[in-house]
C-alpha cells in the first residue's frame, strides 16, 4: 500500500485516520499542529505523542519535506529569493520580501507554467506539474525554519498559474488561514491571475475574503493577446464582468496589476483607456515596471513614464501606486533562477 501523505489531510481526514487506527481522536489536533504550524520533517518530533502512534504514523504516512537548494540575498534590501527542491527533484521558487508591515512571502504553484505570458521567465522551460496544496503551504513551513523567521503575508505570485491549478490551491489557502495551522489571516493573503474567468467566479463562492489580483497589463483585446496568451480565450469585458462578480459577491476590492512596457502599454492614451476600463469598479491599480529578462522582447518603461501613468489614474480617482522594486541585484523576475538551474543541471 502506498503511504499517505500526511500533510494533505485536512483535520477531518486526519480524525479519521487516527480512529482508523485504533488511537484517540483528540490526537489528530496535536499532529496537525505539529505538521502545519510548527512545521516539523520528522515523526520523532512530536515529542507530546506516544511512541507506539508516532511508529504507526511512520509506518502508514510519509511528511512533505522541501529543502532549500540554494538562496539569493538582495545587499540592497535583504530580499531572499529561494530555489526549494521537491520530493520528486523538481525545482520551484519562493520570494520573501521585508516590508514594515511585517514578512511577505511569494510563493509558486505549480512547477513551469503554461500561460506563456511574453514578459514571464516562469514560462521559458515548459509546464511539469501543479503542486499539491502540502507543497504550497510547505514553501512557507520551510522559510520560516531556514530563516528562523515568521511569515505574516502570503502572495501566490511565484511560478505557475494558481487558477489554473485551482483545487490544490484552495486547499492550500484553508491550510494556511487554519488557526490550528499557521493562522495567516485570509486578509493577508493575496493571489494573482492572468485571468482564467470561470475559476473567478468559482473562488467568488469559496467564502476565503482573500485579495484577488488580476494581470491585465493592455486595455485593448488586441495588446493584451500579445502580451498574454490567454487573452485568446477570454476578452477583458468578460473578464472584468467576472471582476465585478467577485467583488459584488465578496465585497472585496480587487488589485489590476500593469507591467509598464515600454512603448507597448506606457502612453497617456493607454492611462486614459485604463480609467475608462475601470472606472466605478471598487479597485486599486499596482503599477509594475516590468521586470526585463534574458532574450526577452520588452524593456521596462523610463521611470518619467511610470510617474506620468500614475498621476492619470489617480487624478481620475483610480487609486494607484507602483510597486517597490525589491531584490534588483538579485534574480528578481519570477523564473529566472530556476531557469539558470535547469539550463546548469543540462550540462
């Protein structure tokens, strides 16, 4: 029989399993809090349950173990970006960023991703697989241990699509809010899309009052199919009526993330078509000077025309800032030390 991968269980699953094998129910709830908010990699280390069930546990279930390849320290303003090691091998990243407000941490997905967004490194070696909710949590479990620091804020903003790997991810989001677990409030908790539109509508119903952030990046169906893949299959009026859907049913403001390009989406007529697209929606504009990369086709707007673009937007009400460029004297852009790993272990 193969062994159960213990941290994917929910704490029902768990009681379930621990009647199954003849122990008390209650222990389900010191386990649980040992794997998700303590966060240990080996059995041996729930020192409050008796040998007999942590043999057993051993026996039947196996724990979700990452490890940190290598890690990547901004001098400029300690930004760490991670290259974490799967139990298969495969390789994802994870970003912690210091704010005053306290520790975010972005985190992937999936391992590769497949919406071949042109000014995305994630995207450059293909798609391998979504990873399991216990991986995404997981990233955050194995930070704090490396760093020996307490992550506050979680942005699912790494690589890979989350709407496109949408159960695990949900599952992931419960397992993190859990107060039993990490207790990351669902407020601090942020996810990203490229705007895959049914998967909207169905996190509108989750009942998570997470922060959704949709990567619009052009207002023209016609930018934006060249900026992003699936602009093909969804247009931005169908994706901003599933916009306002989720804000109607959530009550949630929404985050538009636009990567100014330049001399593709950075011109005052472009400010002027974004105020139009969202004007009387309950939403925020972060504006992202967009992260150059190697053999890439787009250079980042000059920083006049990210203060021309933010000044539109917000004289016409659209609350908008510009993201802070972290980690810049280190692999910033999603992908790109991952991209660097597997061009190595080729050779």
């Amino acid at each position: 029989m193969d062994k159960i991968n213990i941290n994917e269980l929910t704490l029902e699953e768990l009681e379930n399993y621990i009647e199954r094998i003849d122990e008390k129910k209650f222990h389900a709830k010191q386990i649980y809090k040992w794997l998700h908010r303590i966060g240990v990699v080996s059995f041996y280390d729930m020192t409050d349950i008796s040998k007999s069930l942590r043999e057993k546990l051993k026996k039947d279930t196996y724990i979700t173990k990452l490890e940190v390849i290598t890690c990547q320290k901004s001098q400029k303003d300690g930004t760490m970006k991670f290259l974490i090691s799967l139990n298969d091998n495969a390789a994802i990243e994870s970003v912690l960023m210091r704010y005053h407000h306290g520790n975010t941490l972005c985190v992937s997905t999936q391992v590769g991703c497949k919406m071949g967004c042109k000014f995305c490194a994630s995207t450059k070696e293909g798609f391998e697989r979504n990873l399991l909710a216990s991986e995404i949590e997981g990233q955050i479990l194995t930070i704090q241990r490396y760093t020996n620091e307490k992550i506050s804020n979680v942005v699912y903003m790494g690589i890979g699509e989350p709407l496109d790997n949408y159960d695990n991810v949900v599952k992931s989001i419960r397992l993190i809010n859990n107060p039993l677990g990490l207790g990351i409030g669902a407020r601090h908790i942020s996810l990203s899309t490229c705007g895959i539109v049914p998967n909207i509508y169905k996190l509108a119903n989750e009942n998570i009052q997470c922060t959704l952030s949709i990567s619009l990046h052009a207002t023209t169906d016609e930018k934006r199919r060249e900026i992003m893949p699936i602009a093909n299959r969804y247009t931005i009026s169908e994706l901003l009526e599933a916009c306002k859907e989720y804000i109607k049913i959530t009550g949630r403001r929404i985050s538009f993330e636009y990567a100014l390009i330049y001399g593709k989406n950075d011109s005052r007529e472009d400010a002027l078509a974004l105020v139009k697209l969202l004007r009387g929606m309950i939403a925020h504009v972060n504006l992202i000077p967009v992260n150059e990369i190697k053999n890439g086709a787009y250079k980042k707007a000059t920083e006049k025309s990210v203060e021309n673009f933010m000044n539109i937007l917000n004289s016409c009400s659209i609350v908008t800032t510009v993201r802070r460029e972290l980690g810049s004297d280190i692999d910033a852009a999603c992908g790109q030390l991952r991209k660097k790993y597997i061009e190595k272990e080729k050779y």
